[in-house]
C-alpha cells in the first residue's frame, strides 16, 4: 500500500515538505520517523540531526530503505506505529508524514507518538487533507480501486483538533500543493 502513496508525491513536493521541516530539526535531536517507506525524507532529513531512525510496518518498504544505505545518524527499523517498541519521553522529535489518514487507529498512534516524545518535543506531520478545497472523489475512487484506503479525511481545522486532542499544541501549519490533495505540514509540541 505504501508504495501506491509515495510515488504520487513528486519531488518538488517533497522538497517543499523538507524545506517547511528542516528549520525544526537541529544536530543535537534524537529523531523518530514513523512510516518511513523507503526513506524519502529519512535521507534528506537526517543530516540536520544527531540521530534518525526511521521506522515502517512493513518489512519491504524497510528492506528498500536499507538498500539505499544507512548512516552513522540514520538506522531503518521494522516498528508498529501503534505499538511502539521504544521507551517514553525517548525522542526530542517525531516524524509522521502522509500516514495518519491510512491508518485504521490513528488515535493509538497519536498516543505512542505522545509516549515516547519528550515534554515540549516536537511532532512534524505532513498529512493529506482530503477535506480541504476542491472535492477529489475520483481520484479517491480509483486510488480505492488500487488498494489505498484513507481511514480519515481531515481538513484543517479538523487535522488541528485531532492533534490537539492527543496533548499537543499546533506551531503552525503550511501547505503544499502539488499532489492529489494539498499536504498540510503540520508542527506542533508536546505537552508537559
């Protein structure tokens, strides 16, 4: 399923992503990526950082991942987002991009994503915000077709209360277009 997703963001797309997330990293963070496929932001971002590990449910996209490499900074491991293997308050950062909408229990994520983050550390969220502008229906149906299934449709403010209601306060939120549906890059903090 996630290699049906990750090619429909383009590369401008994702330049733009790490360019809203890079001025939020900084060499002394200990970096969790959640649903890292094959790395597409796990090697752009990890030299802005002390540590990265990025993290997949799924065995094949972190095999393709370690395929292009690993890094002094930056190991690949097979995790589940909502059971996740790792100690709390363990990470200054949190990188969850393009996957809380095809997750059947993003709420058990959010809660692992609050646990293992430190008091005031910071939770980066690039999501698709299905609910936001023009209506996308057929290219949701054949995405559908496809095998892709969204389990959530956010627009802002919705996406905003939804990470609010996990412990969280939004910084600020920006949007990418360029894709099948704008990108809110959402960054927000911890609670203490």
């Amino acid at each position: 399923m996630r290699k049906i997703c990750q090619p429909l963001l383009t590369i401008s797309v994702y330049d733009k992503v790490c360019g809203y997330i890079s001025p939020y990293l900084n060499k002394e963070m200990n970096v969790l990526e959640l649903a890292c496929g094959s790395g597409q932001l796990s090697f752009r971002l990890s030299k802005h950082t002390k540590s990265w590990i990025g993290t997949d449910f799924s065995e094949q996209m972190i095999l393709e991942a370690r395929k292009r490499g690993e890094y002094e900074n930056l190991t690949f491991e097979i995790a589940d987002a909502t059971l996740l293997p790792f100690a709390d308050e363990e990470f200054d950062c949190v990188v969850i991009a393009s996957a809380l909408h095809i997750m059947p229990r993003p709420d058990q994520a959010m809660k692992e994503i609050y646990r293992v983050l430190k008091p005031n550390g910071t939770l980066l969220a690039p999501t698709f915000l299905w609910k936001e502008g023009k209506q996308r229906k057929i290219i949701k149906r054949l995405m559908s077709i496809l095998g892709f299934k969204m389990y959530q449709e956010w627009n802002k403010e919705q996406f905003e209360d939804f990470i609010e209601e996990y412990g969280f306060s939004v910084v600020e939120m920006k949007f990418v277009y360029g894709g099948l549906a704008p990108i809110g890059v959402m960054i927000a903090r911890r609670s203490f």
